[in-house]
C-alpha cells in the first residue's frame, strides 16, 4: 500500500509544478492577445515557443514557431526570423526528424553569421553536435562540441562553456569512457551553479546519474536520478521527468529488480508517447523486451523488441537497431527458430558496421586538400617574393642580391616545411589505414572463429562414423564443404531393425546453408524417430509439411523458397529389400550378377519399369549373368516449395542381393567446373568412374573419388558443396 501511496504523491507534486509552468504560458498567451504586429510580438512568440518546447508539447510549439516566422519575415525583422528557424529546429531534433533539423540549424547560422552574431552561432553549433550524437556520429558530434567551445572561450561565455563542456562529456559517456564523462560533467555542472541555471543542472544532473550507472555506482545513479526528476517537476518538464524514469528503469534492470524496472519503464513509455519523443519511447520498449527476454517470456519481449526495431529503423537510430536485432536473434535461437535468428543477426551486424566503419576515405581526403591548400600557399609567397624583388632591383643593386638570397633562403624554408608537412599527413594516413587494417583482420577473425565453432556444433549434429558403420560396415561418404560449413549433410539411424540414410542437399551453402541444415536434421529426426513414420515418402512429405510451415508461417509477406534436395533410404537386410524416396537427386544401384529379376517383384517387365521411373542399364553386353546399372529417377521436386501442386513423394522399393552397391550424391561433384577447358564433370561421367571402379574396395573408390575431383578441379574454386556416399550391401 505505501508504494501506491508514493506514487499518487509523486504526480500530485508533478501536477502542481505543471500548474506553475501553465500560469506562465497563461500570461504569454494574454500578453500576445495584447500585442502589436512589431518586433515585440516576435521576441514573445520565440519565448513561448521556448515555453511550450521545455514542457514536451512538440506540436503545439511548431505551430507558433510558425507563426512568430511568418511575423518576423512580413516586417523583415532578420533576428526575430533566425531564432524562429533555430527554435523550429530544435523542434525538430525533440521529434527526431534529423534531416530537417540540420537544414534548419544550418539555415539559421547563416543568418547569425550575416548579422555578426557570435552567441547565435555558437548555440547553433552546439545543437548541430547534439544531432549528429543523437545519430551515433560521434566523430562530426566532437568537431561541433570543440568549434563551439572554441568560440565560447574567445567570447568568455560561461554559458556556453558550460554547455559545450556538458556534450563533451556526453560524448564519453556515449564511448563507454564513464570516468571522463564524470570530470567534464562536474565542470559544467560547478559553472551552471553558479550562474542558477535550473534547466540545465536538471540535465546534467540526470546525466551524471547515467555515468554513475555506467560504473556500477548504482546508489550514487538513482540518488542523482531521483534529483533529476524533483527538478524537471519544479521546472514543468515532462520530458525530463520521461528520461530520468526510464533511466531508473536502466538501474533497477541490472539489480534485477525486473518488477520495479518495469514499473519505471511503462511510465517512461506514457510520457514519450504523450510529447512524441520517438527516441525514447524506442528505447524504452527495447528495454522493456530485454526484461521480458531476461524473464523467459519471449511471446511478450518479441513484440516489444519488435516495435522498437521499426521506429529505430524510422528514424536512423542504429545503436537501438543493432540492439533489437541482437536482442531478437538471441530469442529465436532459444525458441528453435533458426531462420528469423540468422536474419536477425545479419541485420544486427549491418548495423553494427555502419557505426563502426565511419567514412575515414573522407578523412584522408580532407587532409590531402589541406596539405595542397598549403603547398599552394608557399608557392604563391615565393612567387610574391620574388616579384618584390625584381621591381626593387631597377633601383638599388644591393637590394636586389639582398633580396634574392632571402627569397632563396624563404623557399628552402617552405620547401622544408613543405616536406616536413607531407611527410606528418603520409604518416599520419598510414597510421589510419594500418588502424583500418586492423580492424578489418580482427572483425575477420572474429567471424572466422565463429563459423569454426558453427562448424564443430554442425558435425555434431551429423550421424558419426562408427555409428554407421556398425550397421553398415562397407560403405564410404566423400565429404567436402565448399566454405567451413556446409549445406550438404548425411544423415542415418537404425529403427527396429531398419536402417535409415539420407543425402541431402540444402539450399545454399556457408552460414546460410548451415542453418538450413540444421532445420533440415530436425525434421528428420521428428518425423522417423519421435513419429515413427515407416515409409520414406510419408517422411519426406511430413518433413516438406513441417517446413513449409516453419519458413512460411501464416501471415507472412513474402513466401521463403528454401528447402533441400534429398534422397532418402530404408534398408532391411532381413528381407534385402530397400525402400526408397528421392526429391531431385536420383539413386544409382550397380546390382552384382546374379539370377534373373533383380528389382523384385512387379518390376520384371519395361511397362512397370517406366511407370516407377526405373532405368536398367547393362555394363556387359546383355543383361544375363553380368553387372546392371539400375538409376531410380527422382520426383522433379524439392522438400519444401515448389510452385503449382504440392504432389505427394513416389514411394519406391528394390530387392537387394549380396554384393549390390547403391551410391547416393548430391549436385556438388556433377557441378564441379575444371578439365582442360574448363567445364562441367557432369552426372555421365561420374556414372563411368563410378562403374568403371566398382570391383574396387570402398575405401578405394572414395580415394578414387577424391583423386579424380581434386585433378579435376585443379586451380578453380569449389562451386559448391560436395557429398557422395557409397553403400556395399
């Protein structure tokens, strides 16, 4: 009971304080009904566009911004209409509309340039810095923050000081670099005191409480936040009150105290979205989805996540969106929902590198132009200096050699200086580029690390050696990703007294062929292991099914065509018979002589042969005592979408003899460009080296296999992963 009790005090105080601000917005308000159409109204509309900016009311204060413009500019008074462009502009910083707040910032410093007024431009200055801050452009943010302090030093004006001091510790705050954001913040903060500033020690208040929270002070944070919010009532700033509630939020999250975050997060959200501060009301709902993540309700922290991504995206707030995007990816790998994780993830380091990566060719450019700018200038002196010395030599000859070994001695100097200039900027260039340099071979690091390690949990995942081999002791599997992980991948299990196998090729290869893989498995292992379905066709139409409706949930705006190829296997060496289903990528059996009908019964005549898409070839002469090339003809289809009727998989079953051989392949090795000009190896000629190579042991043919694509191949790329597995029966 004392909490709510607490509480309705709070916002009693809070109103009151409003009731105060109001009075004052009362007066304006009557003083304006009053006014002539001078200068006069302009200076008090300004000051209540000012009024109503430091309550929130965004929308209101951009309409009489209007107005007192359209005053000033009908009695062309060139001050009243700068500083209603400046207000404007600042307006539009408060809604998050960027662009326009810099073409307005810009606009009105040209007009305080004109008129000589240095305090105008230097507040122009500052807020420009504070724009770029607000987008993670921290390097133009420090450029504006020091031109801007530069001036208020000249000017010996301690608000200004004080102001440009306070961004400069925002700025390391920003970097993490907490300690020196405490140094510049208390600097700013003695002067604002001393000049009774309440605004803006109400700001830097709320601002040192953050820095605190940054080095895990969290009693020093929520003292200075509660400070915070005591002065935006007193001041009527709903806006501060919003900021310095979320912040508490920030504080009471990391004790895990999740109810009080929450608590303190939701009243942060009300206020943003009552003044339009996009920005926080963005980074509020990511901190309520973190909360909910940390709970484990990730039904609840998706769509909180998920709304601040949208207006983060809306609005260029890339800190926020690789944030949500990390946030989101984490909650989909938890919740087996591999797709949405690896798009999550690649949205999160796009956004990661656009922060990152600032324009540093620019950088290099500018200081190229700067050292021309100077050669120029030496070249031009030298050229001056030796004019000055030609005219005095018409009139005096000592004056003219005198001249002449100054200008000699005054270009060597230049010269020197010069090169000592270039020789400072080519150093200076190399040191970036080498920093550069680095950057790119630790991020490549880092991202090799982590498809290793992906690698590791993917060969985890395929069916082990000795496993196979237990049940199948003569076999062999070529296995040869073309990047560190694989879209291609085997798979097999024993179920009462059958044996399974599939190969399989997913959709694309690297990462995004992984993560289909590791789909592709899953469903696998549903649909034989935990269903228990019996009939390979059934699996690959309950697996197709599954699929579907994993990449293609209802509602979704664009259909996901990904999938696999595969053929898959069930074997019982009981009664030598194997059951079979193939999507895309066909079967090859090369059958050891033996008596007549070796497909087993019904596929004796060519009728029933064709009607199950079953070709026989012979490697001798005649079918009658020698080895048969048997190819079972895949459904021209994938496991997953297809366009036109999703048909149901063929079902297919061969009698097997002692000796038979069955191979299994995906696309990878067929595909493979080399040879002398540089072309595909194509399906018949692995069909010859194949045949040609089937009274070698398994081991033998895999050498085989491996041998031939590596000559094959020679200095070309891998095109794609390649699998091939050999069976002996």
């Amino acid at each position: 009971m004392k909490k709510y009790v607490l509480f309705f005090l709070f916002f009693f105080t809070y109103a009151l304080s409003l009731c105060g601000q109001q009075k004052k917005l009362d007066s304006l308000t009557n003083l304006l009904k009053l006014a002539n159409e001078d200068t006069n109204k302009v200076k008090m509309l300004n000051a209540y566009t000012r009024e109503i900016e430091g309550m929130g009311n965004y929308p209101k204060g951009d309409s009489v911004a209007k107005l007192a413009l359209a005053l000033a500019t009908k009695i062309n008074f060139k001050r009243g209409i700068a500083v209603a462009i400046f207000n404007s502009a600042v307006l539009s910083d408060d809604q998050s509309n960027y662009p326009q707040a810099l073409y307005l910032y810009s606009k009105s410093r040209k007009m305080f340039d004109e008129m000589g007024d240095k305090e105008g431009v230097t507040k122009v200055i500052g807020n420009i810095g504070i724009v770029y801050w607000e987008q993670d452009d921290y390097p133009r943010a420090l450029d504006a923050y020091l031109q801007a302090l530069k001036i208020t030093e000249d000017m010996k004006d301690s608000i200004g000081i004080a102001r440009n001091t306070a961004n400069i510790g925002l700025l390391y705050a920003q970097q993490d670099k907490y300690k020196d954001a405490l140094d510049y913040y208390f600097k700013a903060l003695e002067i604002d005191e001393k000049l009774k500033s309440k605004q803006y020690i109400e700001i830097i208040t709320g601002d040192i409480g953050i820095a605190y929270h940054g080095l895990k002070n969290n009693t020093k944070a929520l003292e200075y936040h509660l400070k915070a919010i005591e002065m935006s009532k007193e001041l009527g700033d709903e806006s501060g009150v919003g900021t310095n509630m979320g912040n508490i939020g920030s504080v009471y999250g990391s004790m895990g105290e999740y109810n009080k975050a929450l608590l303190y997060y939701n009243e942060a959200l009300r206020i943003d979205k009552e003044i339009g501060n996009k920005r926080g009301y963005a980074n509020n709902l990511s901190n309520v989805g973190n909360i909910y993540q940390m709970e484990k309700d990730y039904k609840q922290a998706e769509k909180y996540l998920l709304e601040a991504r949208a207006i983060g995206d809306s609005i260029n707030f890339l800190g926020l969106v690789r944030s949500t995007n990390q946030y989101l990816s984490d909650i989909y790998v938890k919740t087996n929902r591999w797709q949405d994780a690896y798009e999550a993830f690649k949205l999160s380091s796009i956004a990661q590198d656009s922060i990152v990566n600032q324009d540093k060719s620019k950088q290099i450019g500018k200081l190229e132009a700067k050292a021309d700018y100077d050669k120029q200038l030496v070249v031009k002196q030298a050229e001056e200096d030796k004019n000055n010395a030609l005219s005095a030599a018409e009139s005096k000859k000592q004056k003219i050699v005198i001249a002449f070994i100054g200008a000699i001695a005054l270009g060597v100097a230049c010269l020197a200086l010069v090169v000592f200039r270039s020789l400072k900027t080519t150093r200076k260039q190399k040191n970036i580029i080498e920093e550069q340099k680095s950057i790119v071979e630790e991020k490549n690091k880092d991202i090799t690390d982590s498809i290793t390690y992906a690698s590791r949990i993917q060969n985890a995942l395929l069916t082990t050696e000795a496993y196979i081999t237990k049940y199948l002791p003569g076999h062999f599997i070529l296995y040869k990703p073309r990047d560190i992980v694989s879209g291609d991948f085997y798979w097999a299990v024993n179920m009462k007294n059958k044996f399974w196998f599939a190969c399989c090729d997913s959709t694309g290869h690297g990462v995004p062929g992984a993560f289909m893989s590791i789909l592709n498995i899953t469903l696998l292992n549903e649909a034989i292991v935990e269903r228990g379905i019996s009939a390979p066709d059934a699996a690959l139409n309950d697996v197709r099914h599954n699929l579907i409706h994993a990449l293609n949930p209802e509602g979704s705006v664009t259909e996901s065509k990904d999938g696999m190829d595969c053929v898959l296997c069930c074997i019982d060496t009981e009664k030598m018979e194997m059951q079979c289903a193939a999507a895309n990528n066909p079967i090859w059996i090369l059958k050891a002589p033996s008596p007549p009908s070796p497909l087993g019964k019904g596929l004796e005549n060519s009728d029933a042969l064709q009607e199950h898409n079953i070709k026989v070839l012979p490697i001798g002469e005649d079918l009658g005592g020698a080895p048969v090339f048997i190819e079972i003809l895949p459904d021209k289809m994938p496991v997953g979408v297809q366009y036109g009727e999703q048909k149901p998989f063929t079902p297919k079953t061969i009698k097997l003899n002692k000796g038979d051989t069955v191979y299994l392949f995906t696309d990878g090795y067929a595909d493979q460009f080399g040879g002398p000009k540089g072309k595909k190896f194509k399906y018949k000629q692995l069909q010859q080296l194949i045949t040609s190579n089937a009274q070698l042991s398994m081991a033998e043919q895999k050498k085989v296999l491996e041998k031939t694509l590596e000559d094959w191949k020679g200095s070309l790329e891998q095109v794609d992963d390649v699998l091939v597995i050999g069976i002996k029966i």
